[in-house]
C-alpha cells in the first residue's frame, strides 16, 4: 500500500523503521488539501491478519494529522498493528482529525479536515500527518490498482 507521512524512513536489514512526527509547536485548526483517488477491490491479503470479511471487500484510502506531545517509532510492519503504536485517544494527543472514503474521483477534490483540539493549555512537539492509499496497508491487505494522489496541502489557522 502506497503511504506517506511526516518523519523518517530508514532500513535496518530488510526491516523498514519508521519514525512518526516532525517538531511542531502550533495551533493549525484544519488541514487543506487536494486529492484524487481510484479504489479497487481488495485482492491481496497478508499473513496472519485474519480475512476479507475482516476488513471489507472495497479498499478505502485514510489520512490523519495530529499535534501532539509525542512521536512514535516502528521497527518492523506488524508493529504499526499494535494499539499502543499510534491511540488517537492517547492523553498526549493534543488534537486529531481524520479523512477516511472509499469513493474513486476521477478529478481532483477539495477537503478540509478539522482538527478537534482536547488540550490548548499544551503546546504540541510533534505534528504526524499521514496518507495511505488502502485504510489497511499495514496489515498488507489491498487492491492492485488503487491509487492516491496529493497535492496543494496546507495547514489552515483561523
């Protein structure tokens, strides 16, 4: 599943380690941006994750942005599966929001998505965007020929 995110890529052997969030110390209220998308039916499934049915047949694309007090590192794919990982709910999660379709476009759309803030009275240190072209491309599960394009993203201040 094609992905991206803010932070860091490296290997360490065949393993890939992600490092989740960049430094960040504001107060965005949403994020803008364009994006068009093909969904297909999920043909590919991985190891040990359970089924279809599972998931759902239709592959959807999702993205969030978070400020918050911490960054995440994950060592290995099946670690992204792990809750305690990235937890919207966690306590450092200063705001969250997220965008999450299953309908292909065949142009470009506009969305907006709008932070929901739980704590003002703490400045964020890290801000974690990411985009994926399959809702479930960390269990490696989805469609050959889905697609995502982005562009023209921005942080909107009020």
């Amino acid at each position: 599943a094609g992905n991206i995110f803010t932070g860091d890529f490296a290997l360490d052997g065949t393993n890939g380690v992600l490092q989740l969030g960049r430094p960040f110390t504001s107060f965005p209220t949403s994020l803008k941006f364009q994006y068009k998308y093909t969904s297909t039916t999920i043909n590919r499934i991985g190891q040990d994750v359970g089924s279809l049915e599972t998931f759902g047949a239709v592959r959807t694309l999702a993205r969030y942005i978070s400020p918050s007090r911490i960054s995440r590192t994950l060592r290995d794919p099946y670690q992204a599966l792990c809750p305690a990982v990235f937890d919207k709910n966690d306590r450092n999660i200063i705001a969250y929001g997220e965008f999450i379709s299953g309908q292909s476009t065949t142009s470009y759309k506009q969305v907006e998505i709008p932070l929901e803030y739980r704590a003002t009275n703490r400045t964020p240190k890290y801000i974690v965007i990411v985009a994926a072209a399959s809702k479930y491309g960390d269990y490696f599960i989805g469609g050959e020929g889905s697609t995502l394009w982005i562009d023209e993203m921005e942080l909107v201040y009020e």
